[in-house]
C-alpha cells in the first residue's frame, strides 16, 4: 500500500529519484541487462553541436545472429521526433564489441536509445546525454590556407567577370575595342569590386553573428559559494548557487524544476584540497531556489572542494562547483560517530593524504585467482580492489570490482545505500574530474527516469511544464515522505526493479560481497577513489589511489 502511494505521488509529479553528476568526464557509461544479455556501453558525447557522438557497446557475452541500433532521442521531441535508428556494426578483432556514429544536432537534455534485437525479440535501453556544446573548434591552418587561396580566386574571377560583362559583352566578333569599351571595363571593375565587398561584408558579418550566437551558447557550468556558518548546535555549510542569466537552457536547467536523487534532492560531496585526506558525502536542505544548507561533521580547517550533483525534471543533471574555507578552530577534535549527530544518509571519513601510501599490488591477496589492493574500513572492515595488474589506461573501459570483508575476513554483508548496493567518487589529483559512480554506470539515472517517463506521456516541447511553485512544495512532499520512512522500506522504494551487477548470475564471485563499477578514466595522472558501502546498518568508506597513464 505504501509503495503504490509513492508511485501514484511520482507519477502524478512526473519525479524520479535518482541521479548523479560528473566534472569533466565527457563520455557517459552505461552497464545493464537487455533480455538475457549483460552490457557495457560507452558514449562519448560530441563537443559542439551538430557533432558526431561515437557509441560503443560490448556484450560480454557474445551472442550471435543479433542486431544493434542506437539512435538520438531527446526530451523535446521525444520518440515522435526521432530519427530512425542507425546500426551499430562489429569491431573486427574486438569479440563482442560493436560501434557506431549518431549525429546529434541540437542541444539540450538528450539521450541515446540502444536497441537489440534477437529471435525477434527487442530489448531497450536508454543512456542520458547532456548535448550542450562545450568547445570551440579552430580551423586547421593548412585548410585555412587553401580556403584563402581559394577565396582570393573567386574575388578575382568575380571581378574579372563583371569587367568583361560590361565591356565585352556587346562587342560584335571581331569588333576592334573602343576606348568607351575600355572606360566600361574599369567600370566594371569597379562595380564588380564594390558588390564582391558587399558580399564579403555581408558573410563576415552572418558569420560573426552565428559565432557570437554559438558562443553565448557554450555551456557554463552553475558555480556556488560555499560559506562555513557558525550556529549554537553546530557548524554549518551555505550553499548560494550563483544565478546567472541562461542565454540557452533558460527552461531545461531551472533550479526549480530540480527532482530528487537517490531520495535526496542535493548530493553534496566535500573533500579537502591538496591531501585529499577528508571526505564528506551530505545532502543540504533547500531554503530557497537558490540556497542550501546542511549541518558539518567535525571537520579539520583548510580548503574543500565542494562538488554539488543535481537533475532537473527535464532530465538535465549537472555538478554545482564551489570552494569551502574551513578556519581554523580550537574546538577541532577527532570524534566517534556517535558523538556527532549528522543526517541518517551524511557520511564522513579520514584518510591517508595521497601520496604517502603508493599504489601496490599484493600478491598474498587474492580475490577470485587474482591480486588486489586492500585498504581498512571503520569498524574493522575491509575492501579489495580486485585488478591484476593495477595499471590502468586514459580512455579505456575497465570494471572496477571491490570485495568486501567482515572484521573475521568473510564476505561483509551489503546493505543498500539510498537505494544502491555501493557509491564511488572518483577525483583527479588537481580537481579537474569529478564522478560520482554507482554499479550501473556514470550517466544520471534520474535523467534516464525522466526521459522514460516523458517518452511514454508522448508530450513534446516545453509549453506543458508544470507550475513552479507548486512542484517545488510537490517536491518537499516526497522528499518529507521518503525522510519519515524506515530504511528497509525507503531502499525497496528506492531500488524498484533495478538489477545489480555483480549479484546476479555472477559465479565468478559467487563467494565474495562485491561492488563493481564501470568507469573510463578520461584523462592521464593521478585520481584518488572513495568507494561508500553500508553494512550492519552503517556507511563505511574507504580510499584507493591510482595512477592512470
């Protein structure tokens, strides 16, 4: 009764609850079930729009006599304005891995429909894309070379072309020239140079419009500021989104049009710049549209990354930046957890600063025939990295497997954490990448909800929205009904029909309490990941470093 009461309450609203957000990491990952079929897909989104987004998918299994297509869908147009689906063909020498080319040629909140057909049977799945244009791309200089060359013809032969029209033209076959023919042709020549100079003026002048359009277009990531806020029962973080004016998006990515994610509406994650050694995973209270705010876990002083993921009904999700200062305070002190009073979902942990503890390979652990890298969780538990050579490639698509252990060193006992059986956070050294993982993959599964959801409705455009301030309370409703239930039957809420990966039909690690996550780290150097489980009731975390080349 209580499950149908909050599906009716989401359905009516148009609201999911789960998402998560990325600081440059371009492509977008997706791992699932198609029928009988585990699969790993890959799309890298293009960078200017029109542009060309590459999809590849791999079926680790590799079944025969099947067919795959990918198409662009976005929440707009919906399926009514799509265009039909385009094969996706076999890699020659990669068993099981297909790819393909899909043009995307507007912007906004997105997706790509992968379709796989076997014995007549269709199995769908859509994975959220963000298409905004995010670069601009210079001419190469030997293409602008030829292109002047080529233009400086053109001119000349235009302008030849209107002398020898206004001199020549009326010129009987062998007629002798004529100085009146000759005062024609440097008319025309004149002529001919002022409208070429018009046309020239003319382009140059649609060009520069198109490129100044394009660039008030490129997408500007929400920036925030973070202020730590000194209260008689604690401290404090405040979080202000800057409000700018939207010169594309003014409707996908209002703020008040934000949906929950994962039951929560805000995922804040602060982590301590430099080391590395603090990290925090809260979920602020929104005061305003353009304020939040959330209470601190004793936290050391310095300066915080603030990484803030968000999705809109619109199924657009992005990651508010900021910096937090934390000052210096003589009342600092390490604490149990059961000394300070945090949200039932707000976690915290310390750990090494990167750069003390190398990533190394022991050969003494063993997970499944292979090594890994262990590292301790409070409460005397401990997670393997499982990875047999612990060398990992820009670019490359790997899954991230973690077995977790008891304090006796058997399989640790999962329990879902706001409605997923594992978190991960990955972040490069200098802050330039930010993930927030789950074992389904890197997109938004709030989008992915949303754009179903919208698909099925067959609603297009943007006249349609609901009122603003009535989906805001409609918003706080849900979020107070899911806060008020017990953790079992808020997870099963949750979670709905979602399959986890590893867990089911994985005999590989049929002994083991597993996490994997699929992830292409986008660039070459150093990344720290934390990795959030929950076990006998609690969230333990735990940290990783790895070098990427």
């Amino acid at each position: 009764m209580m499950r149908n009461k909050i599906l009716v309450l989401l359905g009516l609203m148009g609201i999911c609850y789960l998402g998560m957000g990325h600081v440059g990491s371009p492509g977008v990952i997706f791992e699932g079930m198609m029928g009988d079929y585990r699969v790993l897909a890959n799309v890298d989104p293009p960078d200017v729009i029109p542009g060309i987004a590459i999809v590849s998918v791999i079926l680790p299994d590799n079944p025969e006599d099947i067919q795959l297509e990918a198409r662009p869908v976005y929440w707009s147009a919906g399926l009514q304005g799509t265009p039909t689906a385009d094969p996706l063909k076999p890699v020659p020498g990669e068993i099981g891995k297909y790819e393909g080319e899909l043009w995307f040629m507007q912007m906004g909140a997105s997706s790509v429909q992968i379709i796989l057909t076997k014995d007549g049977e269709t199995f769908e799945a859509v994975v959220p894309i963000m298409a905004m244009p995010t670069a601009q791309k210079d001419m190469p200089k030997e293409l602008g070379m030829v292109l002047t060359g080529l233009g400086i013809f053109l001119v000349i032969l235009l302008v030849t072309i209107f002398a020898a029209a206004m001199g020549d033209s009326i010129r009987q076959p062998g007629e002798a020239r004529n100085p009146k023919g000759q005062r024609k042709r440097v008319i025309g020549t004149a002529v001919g140079a002022v409208v070429v100079g018009l046309i020239l003026w003319g382009g140059k002048a649609w060009w520069d419009a198109e490129a100044r359009l394009y660039n008030e277009r490129l997408y500007q990531p929400f920036t925030g500021t973070s202020t730590w806020v000194e209260k008689g029962d604690g401290n404090y973080l405040h979080l202000k989104v800057d409000s700018m004016e939207l010169k594309y998006g003014a409707i996908t990515r209002q703020l008040s049009y934000m949906v929950p994610d994962h039951g929560k509406l805000m995922h804040l994650f602060l982590i301590r710049k430099n080391d590395l050694d603090v990290f925090a995973h809260l979920h602020p209270t929104r005061i305003d549209t353009l304020n939040y705010e959330v209470k601190l876990p004793p936290l050391p002083a310095g300066e915080y990354h603030v990484f803030a993921d968000v999705t809109r009904y619109t199924g657009f999700a992005e990651t508010i930046v900021s910096d937090l200062s934390i000052p210096e305070s003589g009342n600092f002190q390490l604490v149990s957890d059961t000394d300070v009073v945090l949200g039932r979902d707000d976690t915290y942990t310390f750990s090494n600063p990167v750069g003390n503890k190398p990533l190394v390979l022991d050969g003494d652990i063993m997970v499944c025939g292979k090594p890994g890298i262990m590292t301790d969780l409070s409460g005397g538990y401990s997670a393997i990295w499982e990875t047999e050579t612990g060398k990992f490639e820009a670019g490359r698509l790997y899954s991230l497997d973690f077995a977790l252990f008891d304090p006796e060193g058997e399989p640790a006992q999962l329990e879902p954490y706001l409605g997923m059986m594992g978190h991960a956070v990955v972040l490069k050294h200098d802050g330039s990448v930010f993930i927030h993982l789950h074992p389904t993959g890197t997109y938004s599964m709030g989008s992915q909800q949303m754009l179903l959801e919208r698909f099925e409705t067959g609603k297009t455009g943007f006249s349609n929205l609901p009122g603003r301030m009535s989906f805001m309370d409609s918003v706080d409703q849900v979020l107070a009904f899911l806060d008020a239930l017990p953790d079992d039957e808020r997870d099963s809420l949750l979670m709905g029909d979602m399959q986890h990966l590893p867990y089911i039909d994985d005999p590989e690690h049929e002994d083991h309490s597993m996490v994997r996550f699929p992830y292409a780290f986008p660039q070459p150097g150093d990344y720290r990941i934390w990795i959030q489980v929950k076990i006998n009731g609690e969230i333990v975390n735990g940290a990783f470093d790895v070098e990427v080349i």
